[in-house]
C-alpha cells in the first residue's frame, strides 16, 4: 500500500513517459501499452510508446496503435533521444531488459524511474516500482487493477476497455487455459460494463486472415508438422523459404503450436522458426510439464509453465536435432503428465 501510494503520488505532476513492451508484442503487450497510454496522456503526461519491433496487422485497430513508434524500423536515433529525457518508463509484460533486445541496454542506462508491470517468471531486478504477480493471466489484468486501486476507474473508457479485454483474451486462450480464474471473469465483467465490444475485438483478432496466412497454415500441417507419439511431443520446424513462399508477415505464425498442442495424447509442442535474428522458438505444454524451464536452461528463454520462448543461434537443422536429443531426457515427465491427464 505504500507502494502505491508513493507511486499514485510520482504520477500527481506532469512527466515525460515512455512505454515499451516486449519484442514481437502481442495483443496483451500492446493492449496494456496502448491502454496505459490513454490513461497517462488523460493525467496530463507526455506519453511516447516505444515497441522494440514491429507487431501483427490484426492488432491495428487498437486505438492509438498509429502514434506507437517502431525502433528497429530506422527509428534507433529517435527512440534513444526519447528513452534518455524520460523521467519515467514503464516496461509492460516482460521483466527482464533482454526482452526487449537493442532497447534493454537504453533503458538499463537511462536516468528516468522504471516501472514494471508484468506477470512472467524470471524477474530482473531493475526497477524502481514493481507492479508483477505471476498469478495474473495477463499484464492487461494487472493495469486494470492497477488503474482501480489508484481510484482512476472512471478514465478506462471504451478503447481503453478494448485493449485490455484483447490483452486478457488471448493470454487466457479465449478463456479456456487454466489462468482464467474468477478474477479474470469479474475483470472481463466490468471491461464490458465501461463498453468493451467483446464479439468485435475477438472477429477483429482471430477472424481477420490474410489468404497468404491461411494457406500457410494448412501447409505447415501438411507439410512440416511432426509427430513423436514416444515422446507425447508434436513441432513445427518452419524455414526462412517457407516463410518467404507465403509471404509471410508479422503474427502469420501465431498460434500455429496450438494446432500441434490440440493432437490427441500430445503434452509438449513447439514451434521452431527461422528468423533473421536467429532461430526463434515457441513452446505449449499441457498439465505439470514446464516448457518454461525447459526453454530456460536450453533455450535462453523462460516464460509460464505452459507457454514459453527461447532462441538458438545454430541452424534450423541443428536446433531441431538439439530439441529432439532433449526429448528422451523428459519422457518420464511427459508420460507421468499423459497418465495423470488420462485418470483424470
């Protein structure tokens, strides 16, 4: 409590604030952003949201989104001027600086006071005011009670309502990951009372494909997905040439792993991509199996229990050979999590 009263306080005068959340955001990255965003610009600040790289077109709706600048996109000099006047940063939905790549080191460097709002594993200490509880399902959920406690209820109108509703729904999976508690539900509740149009955030987020990502979707399953029964694991290993055959844009990928998690006996799955920055992965889990320890100790990665990343700097082929060679290392704990599901 005293926390948030010293900070209810540092926001009482007007400030120069830059926001920022992890590379590659996703909808709960850059919902909390965005919503964040309106609120400090209604306090009276100066507000600048700063994205490490760029996003996917199904999240251009969220209001503001035009202002975000994109740091990797020619725009280094400017953010870097910006990050070193700030007198505050916030740094949304990641707690550890290499999160947010080339940025981590400007904002480790920077004078101003740093703020963390986030819900992963894996903490770095570097800030000022810590707003972080691996319980919540979403960095959304964590702002909203967090612009409640500081009595500012009544500034979330209905845009900003819409940014957190689509922040929470996708980290829950459309409510359907066991992260969606009754606080989730009452959360949600109230973002559709301030005006939240649930129906149309959801088509506006699943239901806007492009043709080129829809027919790579159905040739990664035809094509590249892989089934280990003997290993309850199913993975993707997607190239550079496959990504450049269908044209493939920001978030094209997203959510494919769930296709191979949702296979019938399947408790781990992985996507493996081959990116110009390295080779980027994406781990599903089911049950008591941990992805995020197993991206963390082999990966460079971490994350939830259930949903996690990591990197490799060898080659697909070669990361894909590393990932199998782990296999047989977890097969007890991936049979026992399979048996465990199957009493239940």
């Amino acid at each position: 409590m005293q926390a948030l009263q010293a900070f209810q306080n540092l926001l009482l005068d007007p400030k120069r604030v830059m926001i920022t959340g992890h590379a590659s955001p996703d909808a709960d990255a850059l919902g909390s952003a965005l919503a964040l965003a309106a609120y400090l610009d209604k306090k009276g600040h100066q507000v600048q949201v700063i994205s490490p790289t760029d996003y996917p077109q199904f999240l251009h709706w969220m209001h503001g989104h035009q202002k975000v600048l994109v740091f990797n996109d020619g725009n280094e000099k400017k953010s870097a001027s910006i990050i070193s006047e700030a007198d505050l940063i916030f740094c949304l939905d990641f707690s550890s600086l290499n999160r947010i790549d080339k940025m981590g080191a400007l904002v480790r460097d920077a004078s101003a006071i740093k703020v963390v709002i986030d819900h992963h594993t894996g903490k770095e200490d570097f800030a000022d005011y810590e707003f972080w509880d691996t319980k919540a399902a979403a960095t959304c959920e964590l702002l909203y009670q967090l612009m409640v406690d500081l009595d500012d209820r009544s500034l979330i109108d209905k845009p900003m309502a819409e940014c957190l509703y689509a922040g929470i729904m996708t980290d829950t999976g459309s409510f359907r990951h066991p992260n969606t508690t009754q606080h989730v539900h009452e959360v949600v509740a109230d973002l559709i009372s301030l005006g939240a149009d649930t129906s149309k955030v959801s088509k506006l987020v699943y239901d806007n494909n492009s043709l080129d990502r829809l027919r790579f979707i159905g040739f990664a399953l035809s094509e590249r997905l892989v089934v280990l029964p003997k290993y309850k694991t199913a993975y993707f290993a997607i190239s550079a040439e496959d990504l450049k055959r269908f044209n493939s844009r920001t978030g094209d990928t997203e959510g494919l792993v769930n296709y191979a998690l949702s296979i019938e006996g399947i408790t781990m799955a992985a996507i493996i991509i081959d990116r110009n920055e390295g080779v980027k992965m994406s781990f599903r889990s089911i049950g008591d199996f941990a992805v995020n320890e197993l991206a963390n100790k082999h990966f460079e990665g971490g994350g939830h229990k259930n949903a996690a990343g990591g990197i490799s700097k060898l080659t697909l082929e070669e990361t894909v050979d590393k990932f199998l060679k782990l296999l047989p290392l977890y097969k007890s704990q991936l049979d026992k999590n399979q048996i465990e599901k199957e009493k239940s």
